[in-house]
C-alpha cells in the first residue's frame, strides 16, 4: 500500500461532462452524473452498500436504454470500460473504444443491452453507460455524506419504480442529478429561469451545488477533474448554459440577432451579468485511477489509493488482451 494511504471519505460527487461529437456541437450543455463512494451496482437497476474494496457507483439518466429512469455503473467501468485500473490503455483511438466497451456489454451488459438481429454491435446512447472518459472531460463536484443517507437512498431508489420519463427539456439528465443531489442536501441544486430559461442543465446543477457549498463551509467538499483519456478520439468542448451557448454559437446567435436583436442584447446583459457564467476551479486534482481508490475529498490523513498499490504503475508493459500499455496521470492536490 502506497505510504501515507489512509480510509477514503464518503462522498456524493455531482459529475458535470463536457459535449461531444455532432450533438454535443448542437446542444451544448453537455451531461450530468452522480458519483456515490460507498454505494454499488447488484446490477444496473439495483443498489446496495459498498464492500471492502470496491469504489463506488456512477447513477445517471438515460434517453432510450431498456425503458429504464436511471442506472448505475461501477466507476472504473463507467469512465474506462474496464473492470480494473490496470487495464485502462495510455491512449485510444475509436476502434479500440468501441471494443472495449462491447466486450464490456458482452461480459456484463447483455440482458440490458442484447446484441442486435444481425449479431452485431447494437447502436444507441447505451455508450454512454461505459467508457466516458474516452470522449469527454469530466468535471466533479464533491460533498461529504454519511451512512444514513446512503442507506436512505438505496432503500428509496429500489423500491422505486424505475421506467423512463425522459424529456430533453423538463426530465432531463441535469433534472435526474439535482434531484439526487437534493436528496441528500434539500435546496442545494436548483434551476435558473433567467439564464436557461427554466431548463435544468449540468452547468447550472454545478453551479447552484457550489453556491450551496460556499453556504454551508462546514461540510467536507471537495473539487476535482478526470482528464480525457489521451488518442486520436476528438477533444471534448466546453459545457454551456442555455444563454451561452446561443452567444457563442453563429448558427444561433447571427439569425437571432438579424430577426431580434433586442433578444441578443438580453442574452448578453444575463451572461456578462453573471447569472450564466461559471468556471470550474481550475486547481482541482486531477484524477489518477491508478494510484487512488476514488476521486474527490481528502481526508485529513490523506487521499485514498486503490486497493493493491505499490507506488508505481499496476501495470508494466503490454495491457490485458493485447491491449495498449496502462497510462499513469499526473495530478496535483489542492
């Protein structure tokens, strides 16, 4: 075990994921998931107490995977498709994503997510359940919980009924987020009817989370950041809220300001106004997998590390399955 290792913090950490590809350049909002340390997955539609070892579950919402409201995943497999730290690759292009991710469906996935008639890969948003670290950077935003409201949540969230209601504008990932956020802390999330117009949005959550924060210094909380994983895949873009984006976009804000330009001014007025802007901190920790059992807070002993570490990479030389080496991250504390 790594010198100075002590027991992790138990946390709720609000994940706030940059845009991707084709729709993340239409809408960019981006999306929001809730990391919970001593929560984890039975399965992707049931929640139970975390074992020794074990790291913790993503739950998030989903437009079009099985019928279901919500699901969860590991977090090693959430941000890398892979069981284990020591088989995240040191960089990846599309083709070895894509593999990755399918054969995690093939070991882990198939009831959820069957292959298609002609036995091939499915299509559809159930890539997002495994492997975000591939295609975007992800911000989080973590407070400190206890075991009561751990319990409280699993019981609650099993008993549940838990069929999908998804609306992109009024039951929406960042809808799902908050709602978890607020579990634990009543009021701590909540929308902005200026600058997004009424919709809830990742950056919106994690501003309102970091306000509540600020409000409330007695809690434990902590910033940090899960780098992109390093290849040829497409660089992540910048989260926006509703107002920022339509400024910062041509294809929105030209036609509005030809046809209403007193709506531009507006927009402009709300964002420079500070009601649409928010910046992550950016001297947050960076998360290494490989050396730390879980992102987030520091205890005053010290940051947890993953079961097994010896001080240097889980992983020499070529990955599991022929794959590429293990990449080590470099971080900074706070």
């Amino acid at each position: 075990m790594f010198a100075g290792a002590r027991a992790h913090a138990r946390e709720a950490a609000l994940l706030l994921e940059e845009p991707f590809g084709h729709f993340g350049g239409m809408t960019p909002t981006g999306h929001a998931a809730i990391y919970l340390s001593d929560v984890c997955a039975e399965s992707p539609t049931e929640l139970r107490p975390c074992l020794r070892g074990e790291n913790g579950v993503v739950l998030s919402r989903y437009h079009h995977v099985d019928g279901y409201d919500w699901l969860a995943i590991p977090l090693i497999p959430y941000l890398y498709a892979v069981d284990d730290a020591s088989q995240i690759p040191a960089q990846a292009d599309a083709g070895l994503e894509t593999r990755l991710r399918d054969r995690y469906r093939r070991e882990h996935l198939m009831d959820l997510i069957p292959d298609d008639p002609k036995k091939e890969i499915p299509k559809g948003e159930w890539i997002q359940l495994v492997g975000a670290a591939y295609d975007r950077k992800i911000y989080g935003f973590a407070v400190e919980t206890n075991e009561g409201q751990d319990e409280n949540l699993i019981a609650d969230f099993d008993d549940r009924r838990n069929k999908s209601h998804f609306n992109f504008f009024f039951n929406n990932c960042a809808n799902f987020a908050s709602n978890v956020m607020n579990y634990y802390y009543p009021d701590s999330v909540h929308r902005n009817f200026i600058a997004d117009a009424g919709m809830m949005t990742p950056k919106q959550a994690a501003k309102s989370l970091v306000k509540y924060e600020k409000r409330h210094s007695d809690l434990e909380t902590a910033d940090f950041v899960i780098e992109q994983v390093p290849g040829s895949i497409p660089r992540s873009t910048s989260v926006d809220g509703v107002a920022e984006a339509l400024l910062k976009r041509k294809r929105y804000v030209v036609p509005i300001t030809a046809l209403h330009p007193a709506v531009t001014a507006g927009l402009l007025m709300i964002y420079l106004g500070g009601r649409g802007r928010f910046h992550s901190d950016p001297h947050a920790a960076v998360f290494d997998p490989l050396t730390e059992a879980q992102p987030g807070i520091v205890t005053e002993s010290g940051r947890a590390t993953s079961p097994g570490f010896s001080g240097v990479s889980l992983y020499e030389g070529e990955a599991p399955h022929g794959e590429p080496e293990a990449v080590t991250f470099t971080h900074a504390q706070k």
